[in-house]
C-alpha cells in the first residue's frame, strides 16, 4: 500500500513540490514552478509591471529623484522595479545620483 501524502495547500512555496529548485521525493522531479518573487529585485511590488508609465508617474519620479529618494523606494512606491525605474529615468534625462552634500568640516578644507 501506498503511503498517504497530505497536500494542503498553506500560501508558501519554500515546502512546494511544484516549485522551482525544490525536490518532490514523491516522483524524483525536481518542481518548474516559477516563484513569485523571480524576476522582481529584491521582492519588490511590481504592481504597474508592464505597464505604460502615465505623466503622473513620471512627475513623480522626477520630484522624487530631485528629493534624492533612493531608488528601492521610488520602485516600492511607484509598483515598478529598480531597473524600470532606471530605465525611465535614463530615458526622461532623471538623474538619481544623489546630489553631492559637503559637511562642514569638509567644506573648511
């Protein structure tokens, strides 16, 4: 008799057979799956991936990137990932390198 295999489904993909890089001992397959966090950096909400950006979004790239907000959090707060928001910025002539601050003892130099 074959054993029983319990298959309830519980939200993660770390105990998916079906998974990428995870090994089913039942069927000696290892799983194809893709996991939900491959293709987005570090995590990251991608709520707009694939998406046209909209003037909105644009004008706040650009008050965010003159405000010298790092780029994880614009990505984070726009849904889009850093190398979209590279991308645009690159394309719209937005700088994101941060703007040079001196301290003070610096500028006494």
């Amino acid at each position: 008799m074959q054993p029983y295999t319990v298959a309830n489904p519980n939200g993660t993909q770390r105990d998916n057979y079906g998974t990428s890089g995870n090994y089913n001992p039942n069927n000696g397959h290892f799983g194809t799956a893709r996991r939900a966090t491959e293709g987005a950096t570090h995590g990251q909400s991608t709520r707009n991936s694939g998406k046209s950006w909209t003037p909105k979004d644009v004008q706040q790239l650009r008050q965010m990137a003159k405000g010298n907000t790092p780029t994880r959090v614009i990505g984070f707060k726009l849904g889009r990932t850093d190398a979209s928001i590279y991308g645009k910025a690159s394309a719209e002539g937005i700088s994101l390198s941060p703007t040079n601050h001196r301290t003070t003892a610096a500028s006494k130099l």
